[in-house]
C-alpha cells in the first residue's frame, strides 16, 4: 500500500513520469494482444497444417499398406515402417491387421505410448485424429481395400468393403510447439525493443518539451525576487515559445508600472515619516528608515517585537488621523509623535495587519513651548509695564494735587488787600496745571506706544462736550484777542467714539488755534457726511493764525516736533499734543487731517465715527439674508 | 449745615478738600482709611460722603458696597474720587454704588456742582 501511494506520489510529480507509464501502459496492453493474437493465429494454422501433414502420411502409409496387408507381407510392412519412422515428426507406428498388431515400430522414448488405448475423443470413421499427450498428435487411418476393382474374395467369392487393417501414427507436435516458442520469443523481444525504442523516442521529447518550462520556472524565480532585467529566450514558435514570449511582455510591463518591489521599497526608506507595519496580532514586521532613525535602533530590534516596546499601549488596530501619541526610543527617551493609522486587509477582506504612520513633533513641541515661554515673557513684561504706568499715574499726580490744590485754596483765603500775593500764587498754580498737562501727555503717550491705552466707544452729543471746550479755551481766546465761532447742524449731532479722548483732542486743536493766532477768528464747524460706507462726524477747527509751513507740516503729528521753538516757550505745551489726538482719532477709528497756508491760517479736520461700524455692516447684511430666505 | 464725610488716606488731600470744604460752610468729617470711614458713617450720619477709591485696609469699593449695603448708611449719597479715569473704574464706581464720580485732581468747581446735585436739599 504505501509503495502504492509512493508511486502515486511519483506519478503527481512528473509529467514525464506519467506521460512515460501511460505509454508503456499503452504499449504494452497492446504488445501483448498483438503477441496473443498472433500467436493464436500461427498456432491454428501450424496445427493444422500438422494435422494435414500427418494426414496425408498416414494416407500414404495406409495406402502403401494396403497390399502387404492383403498378402501379409509382414517384411514389406516393416520396411514402410521404417520409412515412415525416416521421417523426423514420426514418433510411432502401428499397423495392425483386421484383428491384430502386425507392426509396431517406433522411437525409443515414444514405445510406451503403444500400450495405451487413446485417450481422446473418438473421431469419424476413417480418420482418427487424437490428441495423446501434449507433444503427440496419433492419426488412425483404416486400411480399406483398393476401390478399383473389388476383391473377390476367391473362397466366399464375396466382395467385401471390411478394412484391411489400421494405421495408427503418433506424430509429434515438438517442433511446432519449439517453432511457436521461437516465435513467441523472437516476437516478444522485438516488440520490447519496439517498446523500449518508442519509450526513449517519447522520453527525449518530453524532456526537450520541458526542459524550456524547466529554464521559465528558474526565471519566474528570478523575476519574483525583484530582478526584472532578465527575459527568457524565446527560440521556438510552438506554444512553449508563445509562453516565453508572454512571459516576457508581463515582465516588461512589471518592470514599467511602478508596482515594482524596488520603487515602492524606495517610496518606503525615501518617506520622512516613520512607519510600520504591524501584523494581526500587533506584532512589528516591517519598519523603515526613518522609524529607525526616530527610535534610534536597529530593525533588528523592532522586527518580531510585539508594537507595544514603540507605543506604551496597543491602541492603533484602528483607522485614526492627526493623533497626538508617544513613541518610546530604545533608550526609553519619549518621541512625541503625531499619528495616523490604517488597517490592511488582506484579498478576502480580513484584517492583516495595521499601518502605522507618525510624524515626530519634538521639534515643533519645543518651538510650541519656546513660544509659549516667549509669550508668557512677554506677558509679563507688558502686564508690568501696566503696573508701571498705573502706577506712574498716581504718584506724579499726587503731589501736583497739591501743589494745584493748595494755591487754589490759598487764593481763594486772598482778600482785595493781597492781590499781588494773589497773582503769585496763580503764577504757582497755574504751572502747576502746565505741569500737570505734561505728565498727562508724557503718560498718555507712553500708554499709547505701550499698546495700554483703551478707547471707551460709546454714542454721545457732540454739542455739550464743544461748548465745555469753548468755554475752557475763553481765557486763552481773550488773552490773544480771538474770537472763538461755533457752527453747528440743525439736528443735535451725535457721534459714536471715547467722549473723553474727543474732548481732550478737541481741546487740544481749539487750544493750538488759539496760540498761533493772534486778533483772529477761530471757528469750530460740525457737519455730517457719509463715506466709504459709514456715516461720519467732521469737525473743522480754523483759524486765521500764521499757519504752517509744508516741511513742518510733513512732522506735524510726529512726537516732540513743535512748529515753533519760541512757540513753546511762549505758550508752553510738550510737543505731543497733535501726535496724541491723531492717534486717539484713530484708534476710534477717524483721523485728523490738517491743511494750511503760511501767514493764512490753518485748518484741522477730525473725522469721527457717527455710528458704530459693526452692527450696521451686519444689520445690512442681515436685512438682506432674511430678505432673501422670505424670497426663496 | 451740610455735613460731609470725607475718606482720604493722603494727607495733603484731605487738607486741601477738609478746608476748602469748610470756607464753603459745610461741616467736614474725617476718615483716614476705609474702615473708619464706615464707623463715622454709621455714627455721624454725613449728608455726603466723598470716598477716595484707593484706601489701605478696606478698598474705596468696597467701603461704598458696605455703605450701600447698611440700613443706616445706605441712603448717604457717594461720589468716588479716583486718580485713574478709564472708563472700566467709572463703571466699576457706579457698580460698586457710587452716585458720582470725580477724577483726581479734584476740579472744585465742577465738585461743589456736583455735590450740590447731589445733597437733598441744599442750604450752601
């Protein structure tokens, strides 16, 4: 049995093999009916002609004893004995008369055959032909009397049709039998080398047909592990040949698609990035450069370890994107890393295998808290510059206070009788205020280039705050004999920005006019217009005072630059007046714009916002979409 | 006579207001820090009381809430005198309960109006 399954074994695994063993099975079948037939058929015939042989032997036996029989020539019967036992088939022979053995001649080794009564089958009358033993063939032939002429039998004087006597021949089947066994031999040794002939024949063209398969699996090999330079020879044009040429094409067009295990082996070492592949059971089978670069191992370490020496825990046998995770290094150092995740599915959809890609972020965690600490640096530093100016307030303000305060108190004790007391102390207060309205400016400015100045926007009447400025700037006006003219809209006008930053700044331009004008008219014009979308508030402060030249004009709202050095000196000031109103206009989103005309006059514009921006942008806007919803 | 209550921690301030206060007719008390400044008001009822926002002990705000808060006190009009004059200490002052507000330094004029707006009936 197992030398069965061996052979069955056998057979699977060659084609030769089979191809060989069913030819011979084939051959052979076939061989042997053909020998089987023959055989038959020369066997037939070659007794038969045996048969016909012995037969006519035995007729000429018996006619040749015919008329010894009749006389009872025993010589004569012995001599055609004799004759007859010449011939080589002869084994035997028995002539016997109507009731007795006369003859009995024979070969040495066949005489024991004369004892026997045959043991065949009887056959008709006057042939005989039985089979003795399996190399003797006996004939029995009757003597009959010779048919011409009939005996007269001269006592009866009857004529009689009884046999003379009987012939009995063995006639030996030796060489036939030894011919067919020549035959057989001779025939069965060429068909075995006919076999054998047609078994090579068919061998060697097995082994020339598959021998090219043989060259095409080595070069499948060679083309499965990467090399796709080589293409088989193509020196045949049967269907082996078409094989080798289709085999080609397909390596070509491997070698052309970007398929090819080489580029994408590149793509993988080539990418910044760290990945690595981790199988069902999240174990790491694959990673490239540039995990071992982030790891700062070797694959060696990596390959076959379970993923969780990389990452603390497993989690990641999932698809996930831009998570932040750590990586452990093979020194324990912790990568903060930024992670994707993706699932391999193998050809019938079960999960192979995860990849995992992460992106290492401890350059841009560190540029993060370098930048934090920037910020919180530079926090710190504003929120002391806050306390400094907070504080920078109150105490210059403090003791001017008292300075203002105490000579406004004594000046008021002042009776008629003090009067020049009374001018002196005013001189003291009123330097005091000067003063005061120099640290006011130095600490404005100061907020203002330290980001810490605040606008407050509110909506307010314009008017009220124009007449507290008029009023204020009175004295000054009467001192240098200008007249101080406000033209103002019907319509209370309203404007949407700092009311005190809009007071001081107002101040600031009715002040200015009046100090460079001398005997002239300074006028205050409110007017409304609408531009760039926005409903504005323009006041205009003219006047007729000496104006300002256009190099000076170009420094004009430049901190510390005052038009006139003797300018200062005679009517006090800091220089940082116009810089602090423009920038307050600004910051409540106008400006102030100035022309002038030297020995003419000057005119400054404030633009202030009438309306806040915003809401009315967005109450457009909203009009229009609900306009639109209710339309469609 | 209207009495008022002055609560200023600094000196040469209180000074000043203390007798200016007076040439005006009124009657002036003094506190020199907040939580005097709540005793007096409970004891001495003031018709007004002028708090300076920045005390040592208990804060100018919190002195006012306290103030608002009292039965006894609760009624005495309180104007805020403040060096600083953004708009979110105005808004605070009014949150805290004041019922006016004056930046330092002190404009007397525009003061006195504004006690005067201030006092229920005014004799001064």
């Amino acid at each position: 049995m197992k030398a069965l399954r061996r052979f069955r074994q056998l057979l699977r695994r060659s084609v030769t093999t089979r191809a060989l063993v069913s030819s011979l099975v084939l051959l052979g079948v076939s061989a042997l009916f053909l020998i089987a037939s023959f055989l038959a058929t020369q066997r037939k015939s070659s007794q038969e002609q045996l048969e016909l042989r012995a037969l006519a032997l035995a007729d000429f036996i018996a006619k040749q004893a015919q008329f010894p029989l009749l006389v009872g020539d025993r010589s004569e019967l012995s001599r055609i004995a004799d004759g007859a036992l010449s011939n080589r088939d002869v084994a035997y022979l028995e002539i016997s008369g109507a009731d007795s053995v006369l003859i009995q001649a024979g070969r040495e080794d066949r005489k024991a055959a004369f004892g026997q009564r045959p043991a065949g089958p009887a056959g008709t009358a006057g042939s005989d032909f039985r089979i003795v033993s399996p190399d003797l063939l006996e004939v029995r032939r009757l003597v009959r009397p010779p048919t011409r002429g009939r005996l007269l039998d001269w006592e009866t004087g009857a004529s009689s049709e009884a046999p003379l006597g009987l012939v009995r021949m063995g006639f030996s089947m030796r060489e036939q039998q030894a011919a067919l066994r020549s035959t057989l031999l001779w025939g069965s040794v060429a068909i075995g080398l006919g076999v054998c002939v047609i078994l090579s024949v068919q061998y060697l063209q097995l082994v020339h047909l598959l021998h090219p398969l043989k060259t095409l699996m080595r070069f499948t090999d060679t083309v499965g592990s990467g090399d796709l330079s080589q293409r088989a020879r193509v020196d045949r044009e049967d269907e082996i040949g078409h094989l080798a040429a289709a085999f080609n094409r397909m390596v070509t067009r491997l070698g052309e698609t970007t398929v090819s295990k080489d580029y994408v082996d590149n793509i993988i070492q080539s990418m910044g990035e760290s990945l690595i592949v981790v199988d069902a059971s999240m174990v790491i089978c694959t990673v490239n450069r540039a995990t071992l670069a982030l790891l700062r191992c070797e694959a060696g370490d990596l390959l076959g370890q379970p993923v969780s020496v990389v990452a603390g825990d497993s989690t990641g046998g999932a698809v996930q994107s831009g998570v932040e995770r750590v990586y452990r290094a093979r020194n324990g150092q912790e990568m903060p890393v930024l992670f994707s995740s993706g699932v391999l599915h193998g050809p019938s959809g079960e999960v192979q295998g995860y990849v995992w890609l992460a992106q290492d972020m401890t350059e841009r965690k560190r540029v993060d808290e370098e930048r934090n600490r920037a910020r919180e640096a530079a926090e710190q530093a504003s929120r002391a510059k806050s306390t400094f100016l907070a504080n920078m307030s109150h105490e210059l303000r403090t003791p001017l206070n008292a300075v203002i305060g105490y000579s406004q108190m004594l000046m008021e004790d002042c009776g008629p009788e003090a009067e020049a007391m009374r001018q002196d102390l005013e001189k003291i207060e009123r330097a005091g205020q000067m003063l005061l309205g120099l640290i006011n400016d130095v600490l404005d400015i100061s907020k203002i280039e330290a980001g810490k100045m605040d606008v407050d926007l509110q909506p307010f009447e314009v008017s009220p705050v124009v007449r507290d400025v008029v009023n204020a700037v009175q004295p000054l006006a009467r001192q240098r004999a200008n007249r101080i003219r406000v033209r103002c809209p019907e319509e209370d006008p309203v404007a949407y920005a700092d009311v005190a930053k809009f007071r001081q700044s107002l101040l600031n331009l009715v002040n200015n006019a009046c100090k460079f004008t001398e005997s002239g008219t300074i006028s205050v014009d409110l007017s409304r217009t609408t531009q760039a979308g926005r409903d504005w508030l323009v006041v205009k402060v003219a006047d007729t005072g000496i104006g300002i030249s256009p190099d000076q004009l170009a420094r004009l709202f430049q901190p510390f630059s005052q038009v006139d050095g003797s300018a200062t000196r005679k009517y006090g000031g800091s220089g940082l007046g116009l810089a602090i109103s423009r920038k307050f206009h600004q910051m409540m989103g106008g400006d102030i714009t100035v022309e002038s005309t030297p020995g003419r006059g000057s005119v400054f514009t404030a633009w202030v916002p009438a309306a806040p921006p915003a809401e009315k942008a967005g109450g457009e806007a909203r009009k229009r979409e609900d306009a639109w919803r209710e339309s469609s | 006579m209207a009495r008022i209550l002055v609560i200023e921690d600094n000196e040469l301030n209180r000074d000043m207001l203390a007798r200016r206060l007076a040439r005006r007719g009124f009657e002036v008390l003094l506190a020199i820090d907040g939580r005097i400044g709540l005793d007096k008001a409970a004891q001495a009822a003031p018709d007004l009381i002028l708090m300076d926002m920045s005390l040592p002990e208990l804060d100018g705000w919190e002195a006012t809430r306290r103030l608002k808060a009292g039965p006894a006190t609760r009624h005495i009009p309180v104007i805020a005198l403040t060096a600083h004059a953004f708009a979110a200490d105005r808004a605070k002052a009014l949150e805290a309960g004041c019922d006016e507000f004056e930046t330092k330094p002190v404009d007397f004029a525009r003061l006195l109006e504004k006690i005067g707006g201030l006092l229920p009936e005014s004799d001064s």
